[in-house]
DNA sequence: TATGAATGAGCGTTCATTCAT
DNA sequence: AATGAATGAACGCTCATTCAT
C-alpha cells in the first residue's frame, strides 16, 4: 500500500516536474509520512525512477505485443487490425498518462534513468518491428521500403501523437486533446496507410 | 567570441549532459576561464539556455518557413517540394545536432526552459500548418484531414526521424544512422504521402 | 541466549569495523531477529558496547591479580612467575580476540565509551603496578625505578605485543602471527627483565 | 592560510573527539567560514584525514631515519644515541601531539584511513627495525633476539609512553605528565636496554 | 518476546551565485 | 574583462530509536 502510494505519486511528480525537480522530501510530503520511509521501500531516488520505467515498459510492451490480431490477408483487415492495435496503445496512454509523459519526454536525468529510457523505447520498437514483419510474411504489406526505417516512422508517429495528445505542447487552436482514442486512431491508421494524400 | 564559445559549450554540455547535470564550473572549465567570468557574459544558467532555444528556434523557423517553394500544384512538385523542405530540415539538423538534440530530448528541466522548448515546438509545428495550409489552397493536397492533426503527424515523422537519425536511441541492428539527408528526405516523403502502403 | 548472542554479534562487528561503523541493523542481520528486538534486550547502542567493556576488563583483571605467584624470591622465580602471567594474558587474549581488539584499538567513540575505555586500561595498568609493589617488598625487584613508569612501561609492552600479534599491523616480513603465547611470553620476559641487551 | 588554518582545526578535533564526531559543520564554524568554503579547499571529509595522517606519517619518519647517529659502537655511545632519538621522538610528539594522538589512538574509522593509519605504523616500525640492523652491523647490539620482534618490543614501548605521557589515561596518581622529554627519553632507555631487573 | 514499519534529526556534499580585487 | 575564494540553501541519504501489534 505505503510501496504504492509513493511509486504513483513519484510517476507523477517525475512526469510533472521532472526527475531533478522532484524532491524525496515532495513525495513524502504528499504522501504524508517521514523522509526516512522513503528509505524503507526504496532504496534511492534511481531505484524508484528505474522501477517506475522498468514496470511501465513491461505493461506497455504486452498491448504492442498482441499485435495486428488478424487472421486472413487484406488490407481492409490489415487497416482494421492496426485501427485496434493503436486504439489499445492510446487507451493505455490514457490510462498511465503519467508514466507515457515519463517515457515520452523524460531525458536530460542521471545516465542510469536515460539508458532505461531508450532502452524502454528501443524494445517497444523491436515490438513494432515484429508486428511489420508478421504483416509482411502475411502478404497484407508491401516489401517495398526498408523494415528498420517503416518501424521508426511507426513510433514516431505514435509518440508524437500520443504526446500533443495528452500533455501538449499543442498549438493553440488545436482540439487535439478532446479527442476519443477511437478517433485518434481512426485519423492516425488512416495517415499510417495512406499518408498525406489520402485515399 | 568568449560569449560564442561559452555558448558553444554550452549548448553541447546541455545536449549531451542534460541541463542539470551542466555545471557552470564544467562549461567554464572547459572554455578555461574562472568561474566568476560566466556571469560577466550571462545572467544566470537559465539565462543562457533561453537563448540558446531562442536563437535555435529562429534559425530553424526560417529553415520551415521557405515552404514547399513549389508554383503549380501538380503531385510530382508537391512531393518534390516537400522532399527538398525535409532535406533542408535534416540538413539544419545536422549542421546544429548539438541544438536538435536539445529541442528534441530537452525535457524535465526547469519551468522556464520547458515553456520555451514547448514554444519553439508549437512555432515549428504552426509554420508547418501554414504551409500545409498553402498547398490545400493551390489544390496540391486534399481538405479531407484536419489539417491540425496533418501537421501534428508531419511533426511527429520529423521529430522521430532526426532523433532516431542523429542521436538515437535505435535497435541496434538499424543502420538509420548512415543515411544521407537526401536518402532520408525521400524514405520519409514517401511515408509522408502514401504511407505504409506504399505508392 | 539470544541476549548472548547479540553480545558476541556486537563485540565482533565493533573489534572489526568499529562502533561508528556497526549499525544496529547489521547486528539484528546477523543474528536473524528484527529490528525491535535489539531493543528488548538492550537500552541503546551505547549501552551494549559499555557492557562488553565493562565484562571483558573484569574477566582480564581477574586474570592479571592471579600476579606473578610466586613463593619465595630468585630472580629466576620471578622471572618464571612473570612468564606464566604473561601467556595467561596472552592466552586470554588469543580466547577473548574480538574484546582484546576493542580494547586496545578502540577510539574515537563516543565520551562515555571512550571513558569505559581508558578507565579499564587505567585499572589494569593498578592491577599491574600492585604485582610489581609485592615483587619489591618480597625483594626480587630493585627499586630503583618509578614505580608507575615501570607499570607503563610493561603494559606498554604487552598491549604492543598483543595488538601486533593478535590483529596487526604488522610489517608483511614479521612472523609474529605465528607464535604461540608460550613462546611470545618467553620472549617477552626476556626482554622485560633484560632488555635489548639480553643476558 | 585557510587551508592550514582548516588542517588544523581538523586534526585537532579529529584527535580530541574523533573522525566521526567530528562534523565538518564544527570545522567550518570554528574556522569561521561558511560550510562550501570547506569544500573549496578540500575534497571530502575522508581526503583532509588522509592528507593529516600522510604529512604527519613524513615528518614523524624523518625523525626517526636520523637512526642513532652514532659513529663507534660502545655500549655506552649506543645508549646515549638511543636516547637521543627516544628525545627527538618525544620532543617531535609533544610539538605536534593532535597528529600523535591521532596517530596512536585513531581506529575505528573508515577503511581507508584505518589503512592509512596502519601503515603510517609500520612504516615507523620498519624505520626502527634499520636502525637496530644497523646498531647489530656495527657490534652494538647482540643478534640474539629476532629482529622484527625487537623491533615491535620498541615501537610498543614508545607508542605506550607517549601515549600515557601526552594524553592519558594514567592512573591518578601518576606524575608521568609532568616529566620532560630528556627525562622520558632517560627513563625508556633504560628499560630498553637493561630491563626492569636495571643495571 | 518479537516484529518491522515508521520516525526525524542530522550528516556530508553540491553548486549557482556573489563580490572584493 | 576577469579572477577565484567564499557563500549558504538545499539535497539525498543514514540510522538509532520508537511503538502499535
């Protein structure tokens, strides 16, 4: 309880403020108890923040991991399997939108918590990837551009709508973040195939 | 020149290192003055990392704002126009990796310098919309997509790519690292326009 | 028993790596019982450590008031005599290492240790100095030296001897560690009664 | 002039109240200075330690590779020289008693300036064990007592009577503070070379 | 008897900033 | 312009001790 009570309020902060902004003395303010009990479950700032990236990473790995769940090969499928797969990813996003701020915008910290990061960020990647190539081997995409390269701009695309999505930057006039994830990946799946131009 | 070369320092420091694990006394180490001499050139470490985002952002607006320089509309000239803007954007970021790698991973650091990271995003991605904008009235692209969300995923694609290009993190097997700007800027163009699914 | 156990925990750990370097929760470690339980046993830190004090110097001066033992006065007696209660001590000493080491290499304690400290030595170098007093009055030592000054000088020599012997340092080329109490006595004597000069 | 000024005070109170008791808190309040400025001068707390007990360790072993400064080898000259080293030891230890003091009472510290300490000690021991190979080359001394022992026997005879001399604990009514080095050095010389048996 | 979570004062250390020169 | 010694608030962390169970 007590273990858990600190981890939720540390994501939070750590999303909030930042690593180095965030106090054990803050956390253990609103958590209402000494600085020493901090020290009883943890034992230091970086094994919290390590922990916090390490459970988060192995949670959002498994949503990406169920992958396309399609069986047969057409695009309509594929379009439909890849709608849901993102609608799981932005639901989970919504769900631990402090620990996918964390990820998505937690650098500049000591190095143990950056290398957790790309780590964290490579392997959700490498789980894209497989997804690709499952699709590939399928027939239900083309071979035509490079494995490494469509994954990439599968994650960035992610990211950064995940990011404007729930804690901006976001221009002004943007009404980005009153969407459902349904739309978002609805409008996300659609630029994923058929980019700018449309259909 | 004193002043360029602390700012050199520290722009390098800040993107390598991370705000707060610069030292005033690491970045005046290096350049070889005293400690005290810092302060004659700049207020305070905050001070000096506004401007590096400032002066960053301004070069990099200018980059954006040359548009898509294209005069028809015929499909052919708006990938092409798009391609060159890309290879001038990857260009840039190669030419600057020091201040890419700030604005890009620049996170969790103190409030001021979020808000000005956030606002040189929201000025990059409000010159992308206006250029977005441009083309759908010469009828180079189609008013189908929010054109909000088009240039949040136009934002997000360049993002990820620089970053993953110049900085990583990538999987290890990715030989991103290698291209040319010019082989990006067509990969990602490609992307751009007819997505996943190719031509 | 568990009361025994923790004692001999204490004065291990304490004779190994000090009293400032042991914490209480090493203690409780080693012995399998929590935290709290050190407390039932024992008022505080301090006091654990003033009771192993205070016990190991009775049991030590129960062992040097035994005195020289000595009935009648050759110096050949007396030198036997000394003998044997220096390999008492000394095998004292090698059965009771882990006090001995506290108490001739622990310093810098708190003032009330450091007080239980000095005063055991100070009770041991009286207990000697009343052995040498019955020596002269029995007339096998001449008087021409300080009596307290011939007491220091002894103690000087034993807890030299014991320390070097027992716990080092010692130069890498000494094998002192090697010898047996008999022999260190032997030795010891001589040089007590004869000086480097010997014979 | 600061950076003496902190030595100073720091071997005095790591001699007077310990290396843990000592804060550096203390230091820099008797010194009058703000608690960084400490940190200006010095590495940690450990690095001051260390750098007492290695500068004190030099001059003490200066002191002591004199040697006996005798040229033929009488019996007499060999006491007299030996007494004159006893008394530049004494005299060295009286000018300089918070190192001594640190020197034979310091333990219990941490690892690498319990390190420090011990070799400090054997190097002195060594510096002895020379002298009397030398005093044995010469014919001063007999061979019939194994070096590194003797050697030991002197070093605890000097570490001891320094000790009682300069810092207690002495029995109360012991006048041993009150003797001057010459004194000393007479007093321990005879012990040293005739035993307690005298002349 | 025994537990172990909780406490909190206090420590060593860091570092942006100041200022007399 | 430049120095570098000095500042001091603030941080992460330790550990002897307490106390409800």
């Amino acid at each position: 309880m007590r273990r858990e009570q600190l981890l939720a309020i540390a994501v939070e902060r750590f999303a909030k403020f930042g690593y180095h902004n965030t106090k054990i003395s803050d956390i253990v303010a609103q958590a209402g108890v000494a600085q020493g009990t901090f020290y009883w479950y943890f034992k230091s700032k970086e094994s919290i923040a390590l922990e916090i990236i390490e459970s988060g990473k192995e949670r959002l790995l498994q949503v990406i991991r169920r992958g396309y769940r399609t069986g047969t090969g057409t695009v309509q499928e594929m379009v439909q399997g890849s709608q849901r797969l993102l609608c799981d990813i932005f639901q989970f996003a919504d769900e631990n939108r402090y620990f996918m701020e964390l990820l998505l915008t937690g650098r500049g910290e000591d190095e143990a918590i950056r290398q957790a990061f790309a780590n964290a960020r490579i392997e959700m990647e490498e789980a894209f990837k497989r997804n690709i190539e499952r699709a590939i081997e399928l027939g239900m995409l083309p071979e035509s551009m490079d494995l490494h390269l469509r994954a990439a701009l599968l994650m960035s695309l992610i990211e950064g709508v995940v990011a404007r999505w729930l804690f901006g930057p976001v221009p002004p006039s943007s009404d980005l973040a009153r969407r459902t994830p349904e739309q978002l990946a609805a409008e996300t799946v659609r630029f994923e195939f058929f980019g700018l131009l449309g259909i």
